[in-house]
C-alpha cells in the first residue's frame, strides 16, 4: 500500500472547513480503527449462504439448494447482506421466509464482535479525539458495522465519553448502509445541526457519496493513491492520509491565552 501525499493546500482547506464546522462525523473501520487488518470477509460470507439456502435455496425445482446467482457469487460480509434483502424483495410465487434475513444479520454482527479482539486503533485517532473534545466539537459515529460492536470499542477509557453517539447498520434493511445516508441523517437529526456545518471522515467512495448527498463537508482518509484521485475526483472537500493533517489544523483553532 502507497502512502497518498497529502496535497499543500489541503492544510489551507481543512483549517476553513474546521473554523466553520459544528461537529464531525466519522466513520468507524478506517479512520477510528483498521477492524478487520485487511482479512477477507469471504468465509463470513459463505456462513449467510448456508443459513439462508435452507430456507431459499429450494424454491425453484430446477435451481435446489442454490440462491439468486449474485447472492452465491458474492464475497463480502456487506454486500451480501444488501443482496439477501435484493432478492427478499423480488416478486416471487411464495413469499420468502425473512428468516435468513435476520441470521445474516446475527452473523456479520458476530464477526464485527469478534473482529474487535484483534483490532487495531488508526494512528493519531486518540490526539485527534482529544483535541476535537476539547474544542468542543461534538463527534459521532456514522458506519455501515453494526452498532453494539462499536459501542463496546468505544468504551475503551481513550474512547469513553467522547463521542456522543453511535449510528450504524439498520439491522432492518441493510440497503440503507452508505452510499445511502441513512444513518448520516440520523446522526445530523440527532446533532441538531445543518449538514453544512458538520465534516464527515471517511475512508470509502461511499462514504463521500453519503456525505455529498446530504450536504456535510467530506474529508477523505485513505494511504492509497488511486482512491484519493477518485475522491478528489468526487468533489473532497480534502483528501489526507494521516490524521495528523488534520490535527494541525485543529491545533490553530486552540484558544490563544
């Protein structure tokens, strides 16, 4: 993985966007922690497939035992949670238990649990925590990882008391995981606080595309080259690939006794 350097007047931007900002929202497996360490989440994947074709893989004689071909052929913990609701959804002859629906769910929740023995916190995301709280900015979480897992990261004593709240997967329709900006509106709803005076932190095409349809301010964290073109490209408002940019802007808004 290739460092993104950190363009010149990315200083500039980050130090206007935070003079003006109420409060920021970040994204959780990325820039608050690296929860999975890059393993593939194929096998979390494979677990939804056999729990669900029990109960939706023998609805067609001719096709037993398997699921729509997008469900079978996906690797990701995520996406397949948004293709078990794809076809849930499609019209069909019996209507489909919403059993599978609800075990995938409880499966992908278990391995984000899991997940936490062995993740690792972003470098610098406790400096940036602290300096955020004590300018007084409020800070929440905005992610498509179910909610309680955070939660319990989050009552590590760096963490406790510092962000005021968490919005993360709906486990009643995983479609709305970002790009939808289900639980970013929830969140501003929850701050009180137009978009425009708030900055998201994430690191995903997704999370931007959340941002931008909302109307926060987008701040991209990422070390790789390619998908920090692509958020430039996307309309960032800044693009860093390490929280202390950050930092350093934040740093200026430090009262000056």
């Amino acid at each position: 993985m290739t460092d993104a350097a950190d363009a010149p007047d990315d200083q500039d931007v980050l130090l206007r966007l935070l003079t003006t900002t109420r409060a920021v929202l970040f994204d959780f497996d990325g820039p608050v922690c690296d929860l999975f360490r890059g393993v593939p989440t194929d096998g979390v994947a494979e677990q939804v497939r056999e729990a669900a074709r029990p109960y939706w893989g023998w609805r067609d004689p001719g096709d037993q035992g398997r699921l729509d071909p997008d469900v079978e052929s996906c690797q990701d913990s995520h996406d397949i949670l948004r293709r078990l609701r794809d076809m849930y959804e499609q019209p069909a002859t019996k209507k489909l238990s919403p059993e599978p629906l609800e075990l995938a769910e409880t499966i992908v929740t278990e391995q984000e649990t899991e997940a936490l023995r062995t993740a690792v916190r972003t470098p610098h995301i406790v400096t940036l925590v602290d300096l955020l709280h004590e300018l007084d900015m409020p800070m929440v979480i905005v992610s498509n990882n179910a909610e309680g897992p955070i939660r319990r990261y989050l009552e590590q004593p760096d963490f406790r008391g510092k962000f005021e709240d968490v919005f993360g997967r709906d486990p009643s329709d995983a479609r709305r995981m970002k790009p939808d900006p289900h639980c970013v509106n929830r969140a501003l709803g929850h701050l009180g606080i137009p978009a425009s005076s708030c900055i998201l932190i994430g690191d995903q095409i997704a999370d931007l595309k959340a941002a931008r349809e909302v109307g926060t301010w987008f701040v991209g964290y990422t070390r790789k080259e390619k998908r920090a073109r692509e958020m430039k490209e996307g309309g960032a408002d800044a693009v860093v690939s390490t929280h202390l940019s950050i930092i350093a802007a934040a740093e200026k808004l430090r009262p000056v006794w």
